[in-house]
C-alpha cells in the first residue's frame, strides 16, 4: 500500500508500523529503503528475509540527527565528527564502533555499524516520530527496498513492484540523488573509502582535513575490513546482462551489425542514437546520470531485452559512483 509521505497521518501510520515490528518502504534522497527498527532482531531478520540478503551483510542504520550517534557507535574519532558536521543530514555513511549490545543483528553480528543521517523530509519526519515514542524507536535499519542484488528503487512504485502490495510505502517522489551514500569508514584510526556516491573523495578529504584512502592503500595493515553494504562485485543488477563499452567500441559495434540475434537496449552518452533499438541518453552531468541511472536501467529491463549496452562513463571523480554502480550491475 503507497500513502503520501507527507499526509501526518501516514507518517503515524509508518511510526506504528516500526514500533510493532513491521516492515516500510522509506523514501531518501539516495535510494528507497526497507525500514525496520534496528534494535528489533526479530524486525532486522524481517528485512533479510523479505529481501533474500545473506544475514552476516550488514545494514545501514538511518538515525534522525549525528546526537543520535552515541546510542550505536562509541569511540568515534575527531574526523568522523568533522564528516557528520559537514554532510549529515545527507548521502554519506560512516561505518564506526559499535556500541556492545546494540543493534547486532542490523550489524550483520560485526563489532562496527553504519550509520547515516538521510537528507529528505519524509524519512526525517518518520525518524522523528519514531523517536518521540515510548520507548523510543531510535533508529531505523534500512538497506535499498529490492531483492538482494538487483536494482535500486528510487520511486515508491519500484517498491512496489519489486515486494509487492502489501508493504506499506510512502511516497516522497522520485529519489533526488538516485545512488546509495557514500561509504567511509572511520574504524581503522583513518577515513578510508569503501563505496563511492555523490560526495566526492576531495569533497571528503577537505571536509575532514586528512586523506581519505581507498582499500587498495592499506594493503600492509593486518585489520580486516569491516563488511559494509553495497561492496559486493556482483550487484545493482537488472535481468538482462549488462555490458559496459568505451564509446568508440559501441559506436563500432552498432555500425558493424554486432546486435544480430541478440535483443538490446542502449544508455549511451556520446554515441548516436540507433532508430531500431531501445534508447535512452546518459546526461552530460555525473549527477544528473545518478539521479536517473536505476531508474533508466529498470526502464530498459522491462522492455524484455537480453543485454543492455552502457556507454563507459568518464574516468573523473564526480563520476566514480556511477562507474562504481555500473561496473558491479555489469560483474
């Protein structure tokens, strides 16, 4: 069922819903997620169920203000803090000790957690109603509403689609990113980049005054990194096979008959359209390709193709998170 995230009526009735350990299709600027109280065992194995993920991958925890940090996470160091001052509410998730005794399960039973304060009224609202109550609710689990692996939902009728009319949804409107958050993680004494998104590396590293790293950069240390959502090889997958080609290898492939016998869709940048295929354009800007980047590779899924051919993004930073999300779709 969709109500109008809005209405003070459908927030209650999402506030009610969490508090007696049900499900919700929550919307934020990234993605949509699948919400459960967090603290709620029995709510978090709701979730994995309904999605079909593996119990030991960790979920993301939205929280309604950076105070409600020091519930789940202990020990955070200064320039965590600097990254909540800067960029919470909003698209970045810091993965941080975990408090002993909270919240284990939405931690996939790791001794860290990922915590993120999302940038859109709708999930603020219900995060607040939440928290308001008695006991208060104070965070809500909440990984992308889809089957594990595939696509993102970022409208409240791809939720739908994909778990069906029973689950209680709001609609906030389209998602106004269209990626998951950015992933750092701020356990191992330095921030270091786990997923890329919408807030660049530079953007992090000015933020918070030192260098953020990238796994690759840390391979002398002798602790392990901790799981975090979304870092899988193979995910953000439609039905159909993705292939991701430079433009000059499209552009041949399409002028030498490479589509014979086999049903595509193209999402191209730079490359002309081909009349007798289905279409659409990349936009020129990293974000504006985000925004609409799971939504259009949905669009082309449901035309029954068998692969759909993606252009390669450009090799920049403001890109990396869509080349990130392609090239897992792609895996």
């Amino acid at each position: 069922m969709i109500l109008a995230g809005q209405a003070k009526a459908a927030i209650a009735a999402a506030a009610h819903t969490l508090v007696a350990g049900g499900l919700l299709g929550l919307p934020t600027e990234t993605v949509y997620g699948l919400a459960a109280d967090a603290e709620n065992a029995a709510a978090v194995a709701r979730i994995f169920a309904a999605k079909g993920r593996p119990a030991d991958h960790p979920l993301i925890v939205h929280l309604a203000d950076a105070a409600a940090a020091a519930h789940f996470a202990v020990g955070l160091p200064s320039f965590a803090v600097a990254l909540m001052q800067a960029f919470w509410p909003g698209p970045l998730t810091l993965i941080l000790p975990r408090r002993v005794g909270v919240a284990a399960a939405a931690a996939g039973g790791q001794n860290s957690i990922g915590l993120r304060c999302p940038a859109h009224p709708v999930a603020l609202a219900v995060l607040a109603a939440c928290a308001a109550l008695t006991p208060p609710v104070r965070g809500l689990a909440a990984p992308s509403a889809n089957l594990f692996g595939r696509v993102s939902p970022t409208t409240a009728a791809h939720v739908q689609q994909e778990l069906g009319p029973d689950l209680l949804i709001l609609d906030g409107g389209p998602c106004r990113v269209g990626i998951e958050s950015t992933i750092v993680d701020c356990t191992r004494g330095q921030p270091v980049l786990l997923r890329p998104g919408a807030i660049t590396v530079a953007e992090l590293a000015a933020a918070c005054g030192q260098a953020v790293l990238q796994p690759q950069d840390l391979v002398d240390s002798t602790e392990a990194a901790p799981r975090a959502s979304g870092t899988l090889a193979s995910h953000y997958a439609p039905r159909a096979r993705v292939r991701l080609l430079p433009a000059a290898a499209l552009q041949a492939a399409l002028r030498d008959g490479a589509t014979t016998g086999v049903a595509i869709a193209v999402y191209a940048r730079t490359v002309a359209p081909h009349p007798a295929l289905p279409w659409r354009h990349m936009p020129a800007s990293a974000a504006a390709a985000a925004q609409q980047l799971f939504a259009v590779l949905r669009e082309l899924d449901s035309t029954g193709v068998t692969e759909i051919w993606v252009e390669t993004p450009p090799d920049a930073p403001d890109w990396a998170g869509v080349r990130d999300r392609l090239a897992r779709a792609a895996a």
